[in-house]
C-alpha cells in the first residue's frame, strides 16, 4: 500500500477537528486486556489497579509494578501519574519488599568471618574488620565477584564511620580508607609525608585479587575490567586510577577539594607467586614536583552502572564515561588555569541520560530534573542552562558531543561553597518541550554554565540525579477489527486490505491503558479517497468502556470502485487524545471475466461447438488425465480459479470468501503464481464430462455470479463402456438376519410396498422373486470371506435398501454396505447417518473421515437405489440416489491424502441395520450411471453374495 502523508481528521457532521491530534501516537490497540479489573488483585499493584484505588480513596497510591530499582511510579486520584527516575539506584527489592538503599556500614559475619557490609546495597560489597589480609570483595548478584587482599601485613581492625572504614598505618605514614559506594567499593591510600612515599612498598604498590566467573584485563585507557565468563561482557570495572593531594581547601578522602580537579594514575596487571595483581603506576605521581601531603591515591571497583558524563576542553579526546578517570561528579562551566591543580583551563559540560522507556507514549504534564549541587567557586550565583540533547555513549568527548533539541530552562545558583551558600539540590523544567520527551525512551540532560568563560560560574553536581514526570496515559490508539468482507492480498499488514462491499462497515478496537478507570472513551472515525480528500465521517461514537470495546460505523454513502484511507481517533473523558489510526484499504465490486478453457492436444475440440470436444482414440470414465489450461482473460490479474467437474451441466454459483488450494463442497480451488494461467487435471467422470470454471479475485468477487453470465465450461465426451459380467462374493447369513424373497419388476426394482419386512411376492403374482437380506439391527452382520475393491483406489458402490428406520437418533449410524481396510476398520462405505441421510465415507489414512451426505432423510419402509463412487483420480466421492422421496446427485471434493488400503478383509453389509439389502455391488473402478443400472440385471434369483 505504500506510506502516505498524514491527514488530519476533517470536521465531523459540524464538530472541528479533534484538539490535540498531533500528541504521539500511542500503542496499536489489539483488543480488550485480559484479566481482572481490580476487585481481589494479588501480587504487585498495576497501573490500572492503582489508578481506580487512587480515584476511590482520593489518596495517592504507589504502583508496584513499576518500581525498579532507580523508578517509583505514584498513581494520583484525579487519574494522573508521577514517576521518579534515578540515574543511581535508590532502593532494591527484599524478600520483605522495597527498601531504601544506605551505604552505611554494619558488623555481619560471612562463612564464619567477621566482616563489614553496607546497610543495603544492591551490590553485594564486603569489607574486612581486620586481623587478615583480606581488603574487600564486590558481588554484583549476577555470579560475578572480584576479591581483592593486602599484600603486606594483616589489616588491623578499621574505624568506622558512616559509609568509611579507616585501617590506620597500614604502613608508616599510610592509612588505607575503604568507602562503600551504591554500586562498588573506593580504596584510598592516604600517605601523610613525602618520607612515607619514599617506602619501596609504596613506590611498587600492588594489590592481590581474585576474579570468581569473571576475567580481569586491562583496559588501553589505563584501568582494569572483569567480564563475565558466562556473559562475555564486563560486569564490573577499575577505571585509571585518581589521585590529588592537599592543594585544595576541603581535602579528603573523598573529596579531591575546591574545584575537583583528579589527576589520573595508569592501573596494569601484574602477578606475583601464581596470583594476579592489580599494580598501581605509584612513579607517575611520586615523580612529580611541589606535591602536597597528604596525597590520595584512589583505584575503586564498581559494578557498571547508569549513565552520565562530563567533556572537557582541556581533554578533548578523553571519555569520562560513568565517571572514569574522575572524582565520580560532574563538572559544569570554566576553571581557569591558575585555580586548576593540572595548570590547564578546563571548560566543562555535564550530562545526564535517562532510561524512559515507559514514558514513551504517554501524555506529559510537568517534567522536572533535580541534581545536587555539591560545589561551587564562590557563593556568587551564576546561572546554569538546562539542555535537551542527543544520546551519549562511551565514545563522547569534547570533540565528539551529541546535538541539542532544546533549551529547556536557566537557574541561577551557587551551592556547595561554604556553610553561607551549603550544598543542595537544583531543579530544572523540562515542561517547554514536553511534547517532544513523550515520544522518545531515553532522555539525555545536559548542564552547562550561561558563561562558558565566567571563573565563578565552576560548579560540581553530583552524579546521582533524578527525572520527575507528571502524565496522563492516552487512550491506544484504534486498531482495525475489520472491513466488512475485506481481506489481505498477501501477507497481513504487507499487502492490501481490499473489499469487495461498496458500503462496508467499519469496526475498530479501542481502550485505555488505565482499563475501566481510563474511561469513557469516544471514537471518531473517517474515510478518505486516494488523493487525500475528504469523503465522509461521523463522531463521536461512543461511549465506550476504557476496559476496551468494538465500535462499528457504516458511511452514509456508497463508495465507488478505488483506494481509500480509513483514519480513526479516541480521546478519554479527560481530553487526551490516542494517536491517530491511518489504514488504507481498497473497494473492489467488479467481478474478474470469466476464464478462457483450452483442453489438452489429447481432446478434440468440435468445430461447429467450441466448448465441446471428445477424446482421441476414445477414452474411458474413470481413466486418464487431462490438464485443462485456465487463463484469466480480463485486464487484472486474478486471485485463482475454482472448477467442478460433474457428469451433468455444472453448478451455476459457487461459494464466496475463496481460499487458494482448497477444497470446498464440489469445488477445487487453485492459485496461478503469475495471476493469469493455472491449471485443471480432470478424469472422465461419465460418458460425458462437464468442467465448469469461474475466476475469483482477491476481494472475493466471482465471475459470472449474475444470472445474466454463466460460468466458463468445456464439454467433453469419451467412448460407452464395454460391459462385463461381475464376480458374486457369496455372504452367509448370521442368526440374526435371514435370506428372504422379494418380488421385483421387470427393470429389477422392487414393488412398492409399505413393507420392509418378509416375502412381499404374493401381491405380486408371476413377478420375479429376487435374494434379499433381512436385518432386524443387532450387532452382527452378513460378511463375504474375501475383499471386494481396494479402497486406496476408485472403487464404485450400489445397492437396493428399504430400512425400517431410517433415523435412529442419537449417534447411531447404520451400516449399509462396507470395505473393511486392512487397519481392521472401514475403509469405505454407504451408511445412514443418524438423522437418516444416505451417505458415502471414505477414510484417509490419517483416519480422516471424509464424506459425501444427501441433504434429505429417508422415508421408513421405502425402497431407495444407491450408487456411489470414491474417484481417486479426481479426488471426488459422488453419491445418487433414487427413491419415491427424492432422487439427486451429490459431489465432494476429497483432500489428496492417501486413504486407507483394503487388500485382506472382507465386505460387511447391514450392520446395526434394520430393513432389507437387495442386490449389493461393490466393484473397483468409476461405474458410469448406465453401468450401474446395468449391473442390476445380472442379478438372478439365485445370487446370494455380492458383485465385484
């Protein structure tokens, strides 16, 4: 169908265009949710739970299902939302449910060990509590850990504060400070004195570890990672090391102080006595001049985690991707040279990015971001731009920044200076492009100062930031149920949608996410032909359930023959609008020409008759095969083909709604690849044949469906056949039948009688007196010893039957005449069905039962004449039937599957039957309907059996 250019709903019966088409559409609605709508929920509370509790209890109420580690979505009782997204994880879940995350350390004790653990973290982080060398480990709970022990003497026990565990003189002049982080461990050296430096431990500082399913390698940048063995990527990671002494005012051990500049240090692997270690490049600090004691030499381990970052001018090409080669912060605005430690000027921008993908779709109301401003070079406010950018990835840099989409707000602030000006959160409105945020999963923030060359506008954030966001959820968007009789082309949603009704209905699916709470929902809908205009529309329809409904609409008009756009709109009780749905179909009302029928060289064609031929060399029913070419002779190519082939003029209509390579009553279906030209390989069926053609196309129009057309048809003759006496498979009779004489006529059918039972010859004076079975319905039945046909192959079937009771009821079938097959069941037979009706049945060999029914029962204690036919070759079961109720012909087409083989067991007659058998036949091959009326007067007053 190809895209098309959106159209905007046109005004509907005098309403304007529907405000807020343009909000991003939300996702195809497929049908109604399934599930409960609240009452008796258990486990996690969903947004549409929430939502209705928030509504019924006017209280806010938090959505379960929703939290995530760094997410918190609130449900708010006017049907709006607020979701809280971390950069850093804020909580994580226990077996107790969601608990806030603190870094704080406590005394705990693993595999008989006592040691130090964070209070809850979602990273598994153990400190030691001294006398061992065992430093710390990092478990990320996915099965991946990386240890790490002092390669000197054991640690002696640690004071502990807060988040910090303190080893004092680990070495003369050094302490070591472990600092439990969210999402890893920071190991800082703390060495006092320039001679404390000098000690060749520390000059060739190295630290043992062991990686548990993880391998440790270098990184080119300097640092060390651990990737998984079992996921092949890196699961946790030591970026280059950072280091600063006490040139700043607010030094600590986790703070470099003033400005925040680290200076980096290369981390490499070493080993020593069969163990890997992490060697630190201690010589690219120690060498170098007018250092500060103490320094603070920093390498940390972390799992890797959110993203953000910083560029720098001073270092264009360098990534500080989640915080490596830094002090974990974000810097934002100009530090000259003479403030920085590096003696560089650094112009700096920070960013921020968000994973949103639950917010994609939703209808935005407020959007703010919150960071924490944790230093600033003066407490002069300077303003801070807020930007909307592209996404960032390891490979940003300076020379390599995503593009902006939008300034989104400017505060001016100065926070984190002294105790006049103290540290604290900052908020910047995202709302002016909230429009463009709620069509997209991540968000990227970027922090830059208003003066990029202002000394006073330096600042640090700290990295761990947050999104708040107020929405509404929009209805789905509409789906397509259906057009009235329309159908696919080719594959669904790849081909076109086409119809063949000039005044269809329409039917859509439509819902809210919210479910019932999300409601009333009203729909408009609206048609437009192929040159984007205006045809006709109607809303709102409605209301309808937000749980989800199937609102139907039919046009006011007929639509002419072409291509159409059908566009659809629902907006919930709040004024929030879905997206707008854009299907395009296709009006199709003319039938395809009726199909041109050319006969193979083999047949003849009559030239005073076009469409009549006979068989060269004259042929046989039943033998033979005849690939009819059929060729589309319209404009159009067509969707395929169906014929019947019969022994009579064929049928005048067929069925609608077509499917390619089917078969369906009579008829055979079949599909050309090119549109234009099949195929048709037909077997005599009697004398004379009949093939009765009618092209279809994709919308389901058939040809010659008017009485004013008549189908395409080819008539073709072969040589009468040579009649041949029959072998008679005598039967014995069980005790619960008999052999009883029956009078009949010259032409061997029965005298009319309101008797099935016993000798009826003697109303009839000087008639011929012929062998008949007496059934009274019991279990056992009359049984030659021999097989009659192979049921694989065409065999034919007839017989006289006078049933007493023709339609038992129930399930009860009665047997008339039956091959047994070689599995020990039937293999083809002639029953009544339990409602009476004649019919043939034939099994495949998947045991299928295939059948050909008249539509009429029997009359009790009447004669009728049965001729049947199973004709492999044209995959057709046909039955006759001749009585003082009715008399017709009746066709089935077979599937091509094998069906099941009879070459050992015998023929079965009257089983479960009440009435009279007379004359039985049972033969291999296609009998021709003056072949079976012959068949009858071989029959003697002495045949007891029957004939094949």
């Amino acid at each position: 169908m190809g895209s098309r250019s959106s159209v905007l709903l046109r005004a509907l019966s005098g309403l304007s265009v529907v405000a807020g088409l343009l909000a991003a559409p939300g996702p195809a609605w497929a049908g109604p949710p399934p599930g409960s709508t609240g009452a008796g929920i258990t486990g996690p509370v969903t947004e549409n739970v929430a939502t209705t509790q928030a509504a019924q209890n006017k209280t806010d109420v938090v959505v379960d299902a929703l939290t995530t580690p760094t997410e918190q979505t609130v449900a708010h009782p006017d049907g709006t939302f607020t979701r809280t997204v971390n950069a850093e994880p804020a909580r994580m879940q226990t077996a107790t449910g969601w608990q806030d995350i603190s870094t704080d350390l406590v005394q705990a004790t693993v595999n008989g060990q006592p040691v130090l653990k964070p209070r809850m973290t979602p990273v598994d982080v153990t400190l030691a509590r001294g006398g061992s060398t065992q430093m710390a480990s990092v478990d990320d709970k996915r099965g991946h850990v990386v240890k790490q022990s002092w390669p000197f003497d054991p640690l002696p026990e640690p004071v502990v504060s807060g988040n910090t565990a303190t080893y004092a003189s680990v070495l003369p002049g050094v302490d070591l400070i472990q600092v439990s982080h969210k999402t890893g461990v920071s190991q800082v050296l703390k060495i006092a004195t320039a001679e404390a430096a000098k000690d060749p431990r520390v000059v060739q500082m190295r630290i043992f570890l062991d990686a548990q399913n993880a391998t440790v390698t270098a990184e080119p940048g300097g640092g060390l990672s651990a990737t998984g063995t079992d996921t092949g990527k890196a699961e946790m990671r030591t970026a280059m090391g950072q280091w600063w002494d006490s040139s700043q005012s607010g030094v600590s051990a986790s703070d470099p102080g003033g400005p925040g500049i680290t200076r980096p240090f290369s981390l490499s692997l070493g080993s020593e006595n069969g163990k890997q270690t992490q060697v630190l490049g201690m010589s690219e600090i120690l060498s170098l001049p007018n250092l500060r004691y103490p320094l603070f030499v920093d390498p940390d381990w972390s799992t890797v985690r959110a993203s953000y970052l910083y560029v720098d001018s001073a270092y264009p090409g360098t990534p500080y991707w989640n915080g490596q080669y830094t002090d974990s912060t974000v810097h934002v605005g100009y530090l000259p040279s003479y403030w920085a430690p590096d003696g560089v000027s650094h112009t700096t921008r920070g960013y921020y990015q968000f994973d949103t993908t639950p917010m994609s779709g939703k209808i935005i109301l407020a959007a703010v971001m919150n960071a924490t401003e944790t230093w600033s070079s003066s407490c002069t406010a300077t303003p801070v731009d807020a930007w909307v950018t592209g996404g960032i990835s390891p490979g940003t840099t300076w020379n390599a920044q995503p593009g902006l989409v939008a300034k989104t707000d400017s505060r001016t602030v100065a926070k984190g200076y002294s105790s006049a000006c103290p540290a604290g959160t900052v908020g910047f409105d995202l709302s002016s492009i909230k429009s463009t945020l709620q069509t997209v999963s991540q968000w990227t923030v970027s922090l830059r100062a208003g003066n990029e060359g202002d000394p006073l506008g330096w600042k640090r954030f700290n990295n761990d930031a947050s999104i708040i966001v107020t929405y509404d959820t929009p209805p789905y968007t509409p789906g397509l149920w259906t057009i009235d009789n329309a159908r696919w082309t080719g594959a669904p949603f790849a081909s076109t949608y086409v119809t063949r009704m000039d005044h269809p209905i329409y039917t859509l699916t439509v819902g809210d996410p919210d479910g019932a709470a999300g409601g009333p929902i009203n729909v408009w809908m609206s048609v437009f032909d192929s040159n984007n205009q205006y045809v006709f529309g109607a809303g709102p329809l409605g209301p309808i359930p937000g749980s989800g409904g199937y609102p139907s609409w039919q046009g006011p008009t007929k639509l002419n023959d072409g291509v159409y756009q059908l566009q659809a709109q629902a907006q919930d009780d709040k004024g929030v609008n879905s997206g707008v749905m854009q299907f395009f179909f296709e009006v199709k009302t003319t039938a395809p020409d009726a199909p041109l029928i050319t006969p193979p060289d083999t047949i003849k064609t009559n030239p005073s008759l076009p469409g009549y031929g006979t068989v060269n060399g004259g042929g046989a029913a039943g033998a033979g095969s005849y690939a009819f070419s059929l060729n589309e002779q319209g404009t159009y190519p067509v969707r395929g083909f169906v014929y019947s082939v019969t022994n009579a003029p064929g049928p005048t209509s067929v069925p609608v709604n077509l499917s390619c390579d089917t078969r369906v009553k009579e008829y055979v279906v079949v599909c050309p690849a090119d549109g234009r030209t099949a195929t048709a390989t037909v077997t005599p069926v009697d004398t004379s044949t009949v093939l009765t053609v009618w092209a279809f196309d994709y919308a389901g129009n058939v040809s010659a469906q008017t009485a004013s057309k008549t189908p395409a048809s080819y008539h073709f003759d072969v040589a009468p056949p040579a009649y041949t006496a029959l072998t008679p498979l005598p039967i014995a009779a069980p005790s619960q039948g008999s052999w009883v004489p029956v009078a009949v006529q010259s032409n061997g059918t029965p005298y009319a009688t309101n008797s099935c039972q016993g000798d009826t010859s003697s109303g009839y004076p000087g008639s011929a007196k012929f062998n008949a079975l007496q059934l009274n319905g019991a279990p056992g039945q009359f049984g030659t010893t021999t097989t009659a046909v192979d049921t694989s192959k065409s065999f034919s079937v007839s017989g006289w039957f006078c049933p007493t009771n023709p339609a038992p009821g129930g399930s009860t079938i009665q047997s008339l005449i039956a091959q047994i097959a070689d599995t020990g069941v039937p293999g083809g037979a002639v029953r009544l069905s339990s409602g009476g009706l004649p019919e043939l049945d034939t099994w495949t060999t998947g045991n299928a039962l295939e059948q050909v029914q008249t539509p009429t029962a029997q009359t009790p204690n009447q004669w009728f004449f049965v001729s049947a036919v199973y004709d492999q070759l044209n995959q057709q079961l046909r039955i006759n039937v001749n009585s003082a109720s009715f008399t017709g012909n009746w066709t089935t087409a077979t599937s091509p599957q094998t069906h099941l083989s009879a070459t050992t067991q015998p023929v079965r007659l009257g089983e479960g039957f009440t009435g009279q058998i007379l004359n039985p036949v049972m033969t291999q091959g296609v009998l021709t309907k003056d072949q079976f009326h012959g068949i009858q007067a071989q029959f003697t007053a002495t045949t007891q059996g029957v004939l094949k």
